[in-house]
C-alpha cells in the first residue's frame, strides 16, 4: 500500500522557518521524482519545489526561491522542504507528491499557518 505521510507543519510567525517532512513507503522511492506542492484557502494548488530521482537536481517556485530547499533521502524514503524567511503568503497546506512516467501518488497535507 502506498503512502506519503506530511508532517512539520504547524503555526511560525513571519520570518520563522519550518521544515517539512515527507515519509513514502509502497513503492520505490528513488525511482521517483518528488515534489511539494501548496494550496492556500480559495486558490488552485501550485508547484512549490520539485527534486529529480536520479541526480537530485532541483526546481523552485520563483515565489520560494532562494528561501526554501527541497531535499531527499533514499535511504530513508524521505523528502524534506526547508522553508526559511517564511511570509504570511506562504499559509498553505503543503502536499508531498510523487511521479515517474507511470504513476504518480500524493499525501494527504499538512498545514502551514504563517501569522504573527
């Protein structure tokens, strides 16, 4: 059985850091590419960050750039999101996904409040 488990996510004042963790199991996980995505209340969902399987290269939404990273860990089947500087904007709930030219899987969120 499948799984993507969020979790790290939580209330930070504006400027605070949270990272966010992405627990997979089911499937081969370095076979897949992994992504973050965000949706905030009445808007569509959005790429954040993504991260290839095999060279780890990495991609950003200019909205995050240079103040979150994305990272994984194939011995663990885990991806990380670092965020940094975060912003009232960045409230969301923030989905771990994953895809290859076959399937692709999501998690079920977690909630990240941004307010001071």
């Amino acid at each position: 059985q499948v799984q993507l488990v969020e979790s790290g996510g939580g209330l930070v004042q504006p400027g605070g850091s949270l990272r966010l963790s992405c627990a997979t199991s089911g499937f081969i996980f370095r076979n897949y590419a992994m992504s973050w995505y965000r949706q905030a209340p009445g808007k569509e969902r959005e790429l954040v960050a993504s991260i290839t399987s095999a060279l780890g290269n990495t991609n950003y939404a200019d909205s995050v750039q240079g103040r979150f990273t994305i990272s994984r860990d194939n011995a663990k089947n885990t991806v990380y999101l670092q965020m940094n500087s975060l912003k009232p904007e960045d409230t969301a709930v923030y989905y771990c996904h994953s895809n290859n030219r076959w399937s692709d899987y999501w998690g079920k969120g977690t909630l990240v409040t941004v307010s001071s």
